[in-house]
C-alpha cells in the first residue's frame, strides 16, 4: 500500500478510521482513531532517567512527557523553539522524588516568559515563582511530590511556561 504525504491540514467531516488486515483470513478490522480536543492523542513518553535533548517528534505536540522518580538530577533540553511547538512534563514516579529535573532551552536567548505555582508540603504555602522573562532559560524543579509543567514556544526565540510544582523545596528559574 502507498503512503500519502500531504502539505495542508487535513479534514473529514466524518472522522478517521485504522483498517488492519489478518494475513491469514483477510478479514478487515476497522476502529475509529482516537480524537482528543485538539487531535490524535499521542502515547505518552516515559523520558530516561537521564539528560535527555527532546525532539519536537517524538516529545512535542500533545505528547505527555512522564519524568521518572530519577537516580540523579535530570536536564530535558528543549530543540530550538518553533511557534506553536509545546511540551508537557509530568513528573510521574510513586512517591516524592530525592533528585530534580531541569528543563532547558539551551540558551539564554531562548528564555522562558511566565511562571509556575508552588504548593509547599512542608507548611502548606502556596506562591508563584516567575521567570525574569529576559534570560532564564532553565526551569529546575526541586524534589517534586508532584508537578505538570507545560512550555509553548511563543516564537521562534521564546518559550511561555505555566504548570503547577508540589513539593517540599520551590522550583526556581536561572540562566545558562
């Protein structure tokens, strides 16, 4: 069978269908592809318990990053931002984790503009931490019991951040 490769969106007024073949009946199965709000859903990615450079394709556009309960602090650079291009990260070990992880943009040129809340389990306080919104260009999220941190590349230089860190030690915003 051929493969199609279009350079528009594409549109059906009546959804999308996956048709797999049994080789040894040839009967056709037909399921619906599963829509999300804004499209297909992606698999989530469980990200190594190690740096790591994301790529647009295999970790942007929906698809849920899932940092593990690391052995070490763990960096996660971001590629060169592309309008539109997002990255969601979401901390998914069982229990509060004794090591950080960092997303980077890789320069601080690339800085990220917004900020994160903050609820700390050791007294319940509840802030919001800010990038200076002109050079920070690492987010490292510190111990966290729990975290979604979400990025959108607002150009082609900088990064929009916002998501929400649980955890006995505030994340915090540096340079390069």
């Amino acid at each position: 069978m051929a493969n199609t490769t279009f350079s528009g969106p594409v549109r059906s007024q009546n959804g999308f269908q996956t048709v797999s073949i049994n080789s040894s009946t040839g009967a056709v199965t037909v399921a619906a592809v599963s829509l999300g709000a804004s499209g297909i859903v992606a698999t989530p990615v469980s990200l190594a318990d190690g740096n790591a450079s994301l790529t647009a394709a295999t970790n942007g556009g929906g698809v849920v990053n899932i940092v593990p309960n690391g052995t070490q602090d763990n960096t996660y650079t971001l590629p060169a931002p592309v309008a539109g291009q997002s990255f969601t990260f979401v901390y998914g070990g069982g229990a509060a984790d004794a090591t950080d992880f960092i997303i980077n943009t890789g320069s601080n040129t690339n800085y990220f503009i917004g900020g994160v809340a903050f609820h700390d389990t050791d007294d319940g306080a509840v802030s919001v931490l800010f990038s200076d919104g002109n050079s920070n260009s690492k987010l490292q999220v510190n111990v966290p019991a729990a975290a979604q941190i979400t990025v959108l590349a607002k150009d082609g230089t900088n990064w929009q951040v916002w998501g929400t860190v649980v955890g006995a030690t505030a994340p915090a915003f540096a340079d390069q």
